[in-house]
C-alpha cells in the first residue's frame, strides 16, 4: 500500500532541489553579469598596418592590417603597382580570463594580403579603414621601395683550381661568392646591398639593407669587413644581439631562405657622388657531394647505389662579397630657404612652453622647445632664444630619445633652457623659430613659438641692482651680493716654527700605504679561495642547469617556436662546456671545445658528436624543410652529445 505521506515528502524535496538549482543558476547568471561589466577596457583602439619597407621585384610578401577589437566594414585602400595574390584573409583571436571574480577580455582580428611587386619604384599606400562600435579608424600609411631583383643584378662567381682568387669578369655593381674548391654553384649563396634611396637631399634619410640569399645551410657567419661610409653620418638599426628574420622567396623558380643581416640609416654630409665600398662576410655552407661507388654484382646495388644514398654533406669555407652602392647627393635648393636654417631635413614637429610668466627676481624660469619627427633629429641644433638682457642665462639641456626600426630613425630632442631675472619689470621673450627643409614635398617650413610677457616683482633680499654703462659700452649690473666687499674680521694665524715634516698626519700618511698594501693583499687572498670555491660549484652544476635548459627547449618545441628553440639548444651545450671548465661565454669556440675535451681524455668520437652537434644547430636555423622534424633531430642530438660527455668526463 502506498503512502501518501512519503509520497509528498518526497516531492517537497525535489521541490526543493529544484528550487535551489534554479536560485544557483539565477545567482551564477548575476555574477557573470556583474564580472562582465568589469571586464577592462584595456588600451585604446589601434589599428595598424605593417609591411616590408623594402622588396624586389617579383618578390612575393605581406601586408597585415590588425586591431585590437572586434571591427566591421573594413576598407582595402589601393595598392598601386603591387599584385594582390590572395586577400583579405581574416583571422581573429580572442581571450577571457577571470581572476578573483573579475572578467577581462582582448580580441585581436587581421587582414593579411599577399601581395607580389611588380615593377621598381616607391609605393605610397594610404591608411585603410574599419569600424569599431560605430567609430571609424584608420591605419597608418605605408610606404615601399621596390628594387630591382637581387638574382638580376646580384650575380655570383665561383673560383676553381682551389685557389681564392676572384674572377676577372666580374662587372661592378655585381656582388661575389668565393668557395674553396669551387664547390659552390652560381646562384647557392650570396649577399646584396640594397639603398632606399639613391639621389637623397644633403642630410637626408635614407637607409641600406645588406641581405643575404642562400639555397644551402649556413653558419659560421662573420664579418670580415665591413663597409665604410665616407661622408655619411650612420646609426645602425639592428640590434647586434636580435636573430636574424628569415623568409623563403621564390627567384627564377628557385627557393632561396633570405634574411636581412645589417641595416644602417645613412645620412649624407656632403653632396655629389659617393660611393659605399662593399661588405666581405665570411660562412661555412654545408653542399652535397658526390662519391663514386666501386661496381659489385650484388642484386642490391642498383638500388643502393641511387644517386640519393650517394650525396655526402661538405662543409665548404665561403667568402661573401657584396656589391658597391653609388649615391648622388643632391645640395639643398637656396629657393626660400629661411634666414634662420640650420640643417635640419626630415618631417618634424615643434610644440614650446614656459613653466611660468609672474615671478621675483632672481627665480628661474625654465622655457621647453620640443621638436620631435622623423629625420635627422639627433644632428637638430638647438634654436637660439633671445631673452631680455636683464635675464641670467645658461648652456641648455639637451634630452634626446631615439627609436630605430626598419623604417629609420625618428624620436625627439627636448630643449630646456634656464634663465634667471635679476631686476623687476615687464619683459618679452620673442617668439622662437625652428626651420627645416621636407624631402618629401622638397620645401622649406618654419615653426614659431608664442611671443612670452614675463612679469617680475621685487624679489626678498635687495635683487634690485643698479645698471650703468662703462667705457666700452658694456652693461653692468650690481646684482645683490654676488659682488663681495674684502673680506673682513678675524684673521688666523699660524704658529712659527710649526711644519708638516715630523708632524701627526706625516706619519699617519707615512704608515697608510703599508696598510692599504696589507688590506689589499688580505683581499685578493680571500677572492682567491672564494673564486675556487665558486669554480667548483660552477662544474658539478653544469649538467644540471644544461638539463634545465633542453627542459626548457622542450616545451618551446612544443609550441612550435623555432627560433628560441636553437637559441635555447644552444645556450644548454655552449653553458655546458662554460660551467664544467670554467671559461667565459666570450672565449668559447668550436677550437676551445675541441681543446678542452680533449685535455680531458674524452674519446674522439664523443668529442666529434658534440661538435657536431653544435655546427647542426647552426645549420638548422636557415636549412630548409620540416621544422618539427628538425626541431625534434636537434633535441634528440643535443641531449645525447650532453649525456655522452658527461659520462666520459666522469671516468
């Protein structure tokens, strides 16, 4: 018999579990509502656009427009000469997290455009534009020099017979590839100069890129000369320690890896030709070589004796020469130029104020002249200022902040200057003018600062003076008492007879070097023990921080990051030999490795694993292919060259 009893008891209770499910997702449904509306706004809206500032033609590349918000209606400007190969491709990404019960939120969407340049000259692409929450924005604008083909003009000769020697056909302009051995074709490996510009204005910008082709592993790579510069004032772009960015391009049919190695931003001194004498680098190129194979009757060896298991890697000693660049330097035009020039060329802005206009004699006021742009900023001169001569002045502080990039050099200069009044009144301070000349428009501008009305009061302290002439007309002031009277009132006087020679303090002077020499000494012993000490640590740490460093190089696997990959990989080998015998990162080598595990009593062939090891990491970062793959050969080899020493060391 059912009861009825229990029957409504238990439906009171799924009532009320019911109930409270529904109160949790209410309360949920309000927190979510409540964190939402404390989601950060974060930054402004930006909307940006980047690209290769240089190319060549038939060079294929990309074009990205990216915002930091969820945009609509995005408009393409044109793109003038330049092919568009595919495009607008979209991709966005977006990210929540909520932290102690607060929301935040970013979203980043991109239009990438591949796009092909097809004929030489500047293309000047105006801004695009997207709406944001019923705002438009626009981009900044982009500006591309396309060049001639590097493999049209950029030609290569190899020298035979074994020798260094460089062929005599060589026409100028052409950059060279010299190979022991000959064993380098044409077109494997070679480097180019490019200018932005070839006929500048006198001190204008312009910038050259040296840029390497390779169809073949490198590394090894140094600088055996570099290019001088006679008549330029420069400022390198790139940071020495910054890898290099590689892309892949396809020339004539030919896949070449491709990586600017140096860039300088070159302002010219002087006008007419002048010439850039070439940059000379040298590398090691890993090429394929062929081996002959003795003929058998094996039934396998047609098989085996394929073309494809008789290719052997050489590494091959390559001189890198690139080619001469000739710039026509044209003068500044004498139309319009203003009286008050002083050689400043670029795009420029120029904004000035003063910290104060009612004061007392002898307190300062400090007028700021900022002029900020792209351009020559660090060769500006200050502007003169011309204040009252009433006005006590100093040398202005000079602040100036450079950034440097692919596209130049641009920042700011802030002019401080400080003047002190010394005597009441009313005064002015003309206005104040800076001039420079536009490359772009090639016309001259003049900026003007407001005209400043100083008021100063009586100051404390008796700073009025007294102003008369003297006899060469010069004005001089009594200002308070920065004229003393002589100096009067007690005189000191010497005890006679009384002399250093025999004194207190020519015996403690007499006795301080002793005491510093033992103080030295006591020093340099304790440094010594400590030294020893941390040298031991150094060496029974050494695997353990290597190990540390392939965990690390592991996950960056993992992610797919290629690039800090190697460098990892190849901090854990090159600290490994530093820590274990105690050599500084800057004497470390190929040679030293070599050096050390031998004196060691390592056996050969672990000695060749690791150097070995270290030339594949090298040649990894330009070779070709898989990246996964390589990324996976480099770990496996590296934790094995680790292992295999570390044992040997041991014994």
């Amino acid at each position: 018999m059912i009861n009825t009893r229990d029957v409504k008891k238990g439906f009171e209770k799924k009532t009320m579990k019911l109930n409270r499910l529904k109160i949790s997702l209410l309360l949920g449904v309000i927190l979510l509502i409540i964190s939402a509306s404390n989601v950060k706004a974060g930054d402004a809206v930006k909307f940006t656009a980047s690209t290769k500032p240089v190319v060549e033609v038939g060079e294929r590349f990309q074009i990205v427009y990216t915002v930091n918000a969820d945009g609509e209606n995005f408009r393409v400007p044109d793109f003038g000469s330049l092919t568009i190969l595919s495009g607008p491709n979209r991709s966005s990404s977006s990210s929540i997290q909520i932290i102690n019960g607060k929301m935040s939120q970013s979203t980043q969407l991109s239009f990438t455009f591949l796009v092909m340049a097809t004929q030489p000259g500047e293309i000047n692409i105006p801004p695009a534009t997207i709406t944001v929450d019923g705002k438009t924005y626009k981009s900044n604008p982009l500006k591309i020099t396309v060049v001639q083909s590097g493999n049209s003009t950029a030609k290569t000769n190899t020298a035979t017979g074994g020798n260094s020697q460089v062929n005599g056909n060589q026409t100028p302009g052409e950059s060279t590839t010299v190979s022991e051995n000959g064993l380098l074709k044409n077109d494997d490996l070679y480097i180019k100069a490019f200018i932005s510009n070839r006929h500048p204005y006198l001190g204008e910008q312009t910038i050259i890129t040296y840029r390497i082709y390779t169809k073949v592993p490198v590394s090894d790579i140094t600088v055996k000369k570099l290019s001088s510069f006679p008549g330029f004032w420069t400022k390198d772009l790139m940071d020495d320690n910054q890898n290099l960015k590689q892309s892949r391009k396809i020339i004539n049919g030919q896949e070449y890896v491709v990586a600017d190695i140096r860039q300088l931003a070159l302002f010219p001194q002087k006008t007419g030709k002048l010439t850039i004498e070439p940059m000379e680098l040298e590398c090691t190129a890993q090429v394929r070589v062929k081996t002959k194979r003795r003929r058998s009757y094996d039934p396998f060896d047609d098989f085996f004796n394929d073309p494809f298991f008789n290719n052997n890697v050489k590494n091959v000693k390559t001189i890198l020469k690139s080619n001469p660049v000739t710039i026509n330097v044209k003068p500044l035009p004498d139309e319009n130029k203003p009286v008050n020039f002083n050689g400043a060329v670029g795009q420029f802005t120029f904004a000035s104020k003063i910290d104060r206009t009612k004061l007392k004699a002898n307190e300062a006021l400090t007028l700021t002249i900022t002029i900020s742009g792209q351009g020559n900023i660090e060769l500006v001169e200050p502007p003169k200022v011309q204040f009252p001569p009433d006005f006590e002045t100093y040398d202005p502080k000079v602040t100036t902040r450079i950034r440097t990039n692919s596209g130049g050099i641009s920042g700011y200069k802030k002019i401080e200057y400080l003047a002190i009044p010394r005597n009441p009144g009313d005064f002015t301070i003309p206005p104040v003018q800076f001039s420079f000349f536009n490359p772009k428009d090639e016309k001259y501008y003049t900026y003007s600062s407001d005209e400043y009305k100083i008021h100063v009061e009586k100051g404390t302290g008796g700073g009025s003076g007294v102003i008369y002439s003297s006899s060469a007309q010069e004005d001089i002031h009594y200002i308070g008492k920065d004229i003393h009277h002589i100096k009067t009132g007690k005189v000191e006087w010497q005890e006679k007879d009384k002399f250093f020679f025999g004194s207190k303090t020519f015996y403690i002077l007499l006795v301080l070097p002793l005491i510093l020499f033992l103080l030295a000494a006591l020093i340099k012993a304790y440094r010594k023990k400590h030294q020893s000490n941390y040298d031991l640590l150094r060496n029974k740490k050494a695997t353990k921080i290597a190990k540390s460093r392939l965990h690390k190089a592991e996950k960056l696997k993992k992610q797919g990051k290629d690039k800090e990959f190697y460098d990892e990989i190849a901090q854990a080998l090159w600290g490994y030999i530093s820590d274990k015998f105690n050599i500084s990162r800057a004497e470390l080598s190929i040679d030293t490795v070599k050096e050390k595990l031998n004196e060691k009593g390592v056996e050969e062939e672990v000695t060749n694993n690791f150097i070995k090891t270290l030339n594949d990491i090298e040649f990894a970062r330009f070779a070709p292919g898989d990246v996964a793959g390589k990324m996976e050969n480099i770990y496996d080899e590296a934790l094995n060259a680790i292992l295999q020493a570390e044992k040997a060391l041991k014994k």
